[in-house]
C-alpha cells in the first residue's frame, strides 16, 4: 500500500471559522510533511515532521498549526485564515528524512477561504 | 526559494510523438527528482537521478543530468493521453544549501488525441 489519504477533499472556510486538515499513511514512514500549492505554481514546503516531531517550519503563519498525534497521521489546524490562503494543500510521507527518499504525495485538500 | 526552472511553460504535442522537458537549476545538488502531477492531484513520482549518473530509464522514462551546465532534462517517448499532466523537477537542496525537496516552476504537458 503506497497510498497518502487526505481529508476532506475539498473545503470551504470563512475567515473566523476553525477547521482542520486530515492525512494518514500506512506505510510507516516515519517523516510527513505539508505543502501548499497554488494553482500554476510548484509545490511550496511548510512542514516536516520527523518521527512525530516537528523538524522545519518554513516560517509558516501562526494561523496554520500542525499535529502529529502518532507516526500514522499529520493534521493541519487552520484559523482565522485569509482568502490568500486559498490554496491546494498537499500531505506527502516517505521512509525517513534523508532527503534521497521518495516523498509519495496524497491527492491533497482544495481549500477555499471566503 | 525555488531551485529549478522548466522550459518549456507549457508543451502540446500529437499523440504517439515525444515529450522533451528541461529543468535548469542553480547551485551543486546530490539527486535530482522528476514527478508528474495530474490536474488539481497529488504528485507522482516518476525516477530519481544520482549526481554522479548522467542518464536514467524507466519504461517510456529517460533522464538526463548534465552537472556542468546544471540541467536536467525528461524525454517521454510515444506519448499517450494519459501522460497529460504537470511535470515537475526536485532538487534536493535549495537555492542557499538546505536539504529540502524544491520543485521548479514545472511543464503543463498536453497530449492531443
């Protein structure tokens, strides 16, 4: 299995709501990370997490706070965003952080903000 | 602080002709990685190259990397609808030396049917 699931697929937030982004993987990877992609661009790094442990911020706002309960899942915490934020955002994993790894890619959570 | 920049932007050919992209980056990598992305999905990838290789197969898959001139380029040959994506080069570091996968600026492929 060398499947990243992501929840929900799609979503719609006004800018005082609370909501969250779901990924899970069974592969037992150990590090996980998010993007942010807009549309025509290439992916952008946010975070990676590294054996449940945060190990980069890209000097993310603090509106977007990330979760590692355990090895299998990533959450994305959103609040008081922007309408700039709208945006694709993408959960990949891959075996460890060695930057040699292959990173497989959920199908990610299109995420408009009104 | 994006690494690779692909030419061409976009690239429309028949089907059965070949796909050539190019990938030009900046600073000394160790691996180069292509992946494809279809329209509003996840990204694939499809073959990782080794600074010290200069050509990689996979199926319909070749690569090329040329460290001196800081290139790399992706050839799909007889090409197929279903090859119609976004294609995208990773470097595995960015442009000040950190080890994190930075995408170029990518290549909208259309196959025409």
């Amino acid at each position: 299995d060398t499947e990243v699931t992501q929840t929900p697929k799609h979503l719609v937030m006004g800018m005082t709501n609370k909501k969250s982004l779901k990924c899970e993987q069974h592969m037992g990877h150990r590090a996980m990370y998010w993007y942010k992609q807009k549309a025509k661009k290439p992916p952008e790094l946010m975070f990676v997490y590294s054996y449940e442990k945060l190990s980069i911020n890209e000097s993310v706002p603090s509106r977007f706070s990330p979760e590692c309960p355990n090895s299998s899942l990533l959450n994305l915490h959103l609040h008081a965003l922007q309408p700039e934020d709208s945006a694709l955002y993408l959960c990949a994993s891959s075996q460890d952080i060695t930057i040699q790894n292959i990173q497989y890619f959920g199908a990610g959570t299109r995420l408009s903000v009104l | 602080s994006q690494q690779g920049e692909e030419d061409p932007q976009a690239l429309s050919i028949q089907e059965g002709e070949n796909a050539t992209m190019n990938c030009s980056y900046k600073t000394s990598i160790n691996n180069l990685q292509w992946y494809r992305q279809n329209s509003g999905r996840g990204l694939v990838h499809l073959i990782l190259i080794r600074s010290n290789e200069r050509e990689k197969h996979s199926g319909r898959l070749r690569v090329t990397l040329d460290t001196s001139k800081k290139s790399s380029s992706l050839l799909i040959t007889a090409s197929r609808a279903a090859d119609t994506a976004s294609y995208f080069c990773a470097t595995d570091l960015d442009n000040f030396g950190n080890e994190k996968l930075t995408f170029g600026t990518g290549t909208r492929l259309t196959i025409i049917p």
